[in-house]
C-alpha cells in the first residue's frame, strides 16, 4: 500500500480514537473475556438476561423482503459526538436485563425501582409514619445515604449475579441515578437530569460491553452454520468480518437471518432484537469493534 494511503489512515484512526467527550476520566478499551452467561455458567435458554426487550419483530425470510427493510444510518454518523441523558445511560446499558420500566424478571433480575425509592429521605420519612414508626429526618438522610453508597458500590464491584460497569463515568452514573430516581417516583428527580456529550465509540463501547457481551464472548474461533445450529454464539472479534455494517445494524435493531445447519440455510435465529437501539448508536457498536478488536 502507498505511504499516502497508510498516513490517511493513520490520521482518521487516531482522530476517532482521540474521541472521548465527557468522559475524559476512562479510555475506551477493547471488551475482554467470556460472556456473562458464560461466567455465570447458565444456559442461554434458561434466563432472561438481555432478553427482557418486548420480543420486537420476527425477521422475515431472505427473499420475502428485500425492499421491506432499509438503513437509516445518520449521514457522518462515524465522526459526530452524541448527546446522552440518564435515561440513553440506563437504555444502553441496563435495559437488556432490567426492562424499560426498571421492574426486571424477578425472581432472577431484581427490579432496581425499590432500592432506589430507597435514596429519598423523603420516601423513607413517608414509609416510616406508615408502619407507625417516627424517624427523625437526620436519622432517614443516614438511612437515604446507605442505600446510595450500595448502589453506587455495585456499579464498581457489581452484584452476585449482576456484572460491574467499570466503563462508566462518575458523570455516566451521576446522570444514570438522577434518570433511575425520576423512574422510581422521587419527589424531585426530574429536575436533576444531566446532559452528556459522548464520542461515538464510547458509546459502541458501552453498548458491546454492557449488552452484546452478555451473550456473546470477546473472542474466540468462529462457528461454522451446523455449529450455529447447534447453539453456538459467535464471538464479538468475528462480527465484523461476519457481517457488514448494514447485516449487523440490521440484525440487532429488525433481525437478520442467519446461515444455519449443514446444508445451511437461513433462519430467524434467537438472538432477541433490540429495537430500543437506534441504528446509528448500533453502528458505533460496530464502529467500536472495528477500531477496539476485541481482546481474548
Ligand atoms: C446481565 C444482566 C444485568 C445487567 C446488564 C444489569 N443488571 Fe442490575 N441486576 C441483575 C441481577 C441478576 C440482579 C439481582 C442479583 C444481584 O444482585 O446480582 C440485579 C440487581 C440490581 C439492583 C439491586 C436490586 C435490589 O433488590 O437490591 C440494582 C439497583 C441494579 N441491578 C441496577 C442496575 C443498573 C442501574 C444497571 C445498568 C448500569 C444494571 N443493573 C445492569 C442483572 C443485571
Ligand atoms: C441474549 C443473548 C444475546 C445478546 C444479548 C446479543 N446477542 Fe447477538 N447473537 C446471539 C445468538 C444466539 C446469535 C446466533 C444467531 C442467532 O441465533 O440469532 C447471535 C448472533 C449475532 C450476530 C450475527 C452474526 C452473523 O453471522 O449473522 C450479530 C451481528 C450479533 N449477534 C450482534 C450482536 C450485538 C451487536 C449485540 C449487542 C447489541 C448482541 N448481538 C447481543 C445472542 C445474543
């Protein structure tokens, strides 16, 4: 290859990479490792981690609908910085377990309302009086602040079953909380939002990490159709080169049948599909994997 060409794109790489708006405090990394169900050692078929999405469409047939489905990426979508609230925070990197209405898949997913009506003094005052008990305000602000702290505590360390989310900013989890107390009803809480400003592969990155990696191992070799059959997930370092940008957009925002058995043939499959992602944030998730291989 020229040296032009090499120094081209040399110079787009490392002014992607250079991005990291609003989050100055932690670099995007490569995702790492076995999935979470892996970790966890259950069997995709027997829990509702990153599948707790309303089921969204079947994805039709190859054939039966080549006009019906068209990207809609965002023109530079590759360059340009997102906007992010607590709400988008929650969205991207919770909602796969968690539901959008915070409530989960008890008894296996927690809800996170509860533990977080639990950070207001206020509602705790109010629980209190209920169940016949006076507590001063003094002793309900200890009680607001404990509960806080073990929130907090759990993005680091994460939970028994729950993973930590070292990818996240203390802005991140700031403007997270406010979202989460504004879901649980916290007096209050919609006057706390905060806007971020997020570069687009930390916003991939937190969608692979927090989302896809649940399912999908970091890297790894990649199956064959009968293998895929077989129950096989292929690893997030063979995406890239499995799919093209539209395929994978397409496969996680509508569905995108995929090569099965031996003679292969194109199914459904079972990956859920997430239509609370839009398409240009999946294509930074791609974007992200590009330019951040995954690591084994
Ligand atoms: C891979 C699935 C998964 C993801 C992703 C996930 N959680 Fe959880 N979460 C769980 C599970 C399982 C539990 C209950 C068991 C445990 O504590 O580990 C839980 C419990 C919780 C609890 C405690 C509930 C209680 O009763 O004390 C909170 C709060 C919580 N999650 C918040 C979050 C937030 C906020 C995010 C996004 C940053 C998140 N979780 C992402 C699986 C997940
Ligand atoms: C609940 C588990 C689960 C989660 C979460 C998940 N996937 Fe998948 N994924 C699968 C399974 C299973 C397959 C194998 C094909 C099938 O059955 O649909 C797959 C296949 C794929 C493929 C198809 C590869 C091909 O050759 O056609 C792509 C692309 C993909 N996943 C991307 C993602 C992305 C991006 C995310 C995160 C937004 C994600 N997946 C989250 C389970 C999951």
């Amino acid at each position: 290859m020229p040296m032009k060409n090499l120094a081209v794109i040399f110079a787009l790489l490392s002014s992607l990479l250079g991005q990291s708006v609003g989050s100055k405090d932690i670099p995007v990394t490569p995702v790492e490792g076995e999935s979470w169900l892996n970790h966890l050692h259950r069997k995709f078929s027997d829990t509702s981690m990153g599948k707790t999405w309303h089921a969204g469409p079947a994805a039709p047939m190859p054939g039966q609908d080549s006009a019906a489905w068209q990207e809609k990426l965002s023109q530079g979508f590759a360059a340009r910085s997102m906007t992010l609230h607590g709400a988008d925070v929650y969205r991207l990197n919770c909602r796969g377990c968690h539901t959008g209405s915070g409530h989960g898949a008890p008894p296996e997913i927690n809800s996170v309302v509860d533990p977080v009506r639990s950070t207001s003094v206020e509602i705790i005052m109010e629980r209190m009086k209920k169940a016949g008990m006076d507590m001063s305000r003094a002793n309900a602000a200890v009680l607001a602040k404990q509960a806080n702290a073990a929130i907090l505590d759990r993005f680091h360390k994460g939970g028994q079953d729950m993973p930590p989310f070292p990818q996240l900013s203390e802005t991140e989890v700031r403007s997270m909380i406010a979202y989460l107390r504004q879901l649980a009803g916290v007096p209050g809480a919609e006057k706390q939002q905060i806007a971020i400003t997020e570069s687009p592969s930390h916003v991939g990155e937190q969608i692979v990490k927090s989302t896809c990696h649940i399912c999908h191992n970091a890297a790894g070799p990649n199956p064959n159709p009968q293998q895929i059959l077989e129950g096989a997930i292929p690893p997030l370092s063979t995406l890239t080169t499995r799919t093209s940008l539209p395929e994978f957009v397409r496969k996680v925002t509508a569905g995108n049948p995929i090569s099965m058995g031996a003679p292969s043939e194109p199914f459904r499959g079972r990956m859920p599909v997430f239509d609370y992602l839009s398409e240009d944030e999946v294509a930074n998730a791609y974007l992200y994997l590009t330019l951040y291989p995954p690591q084994k």
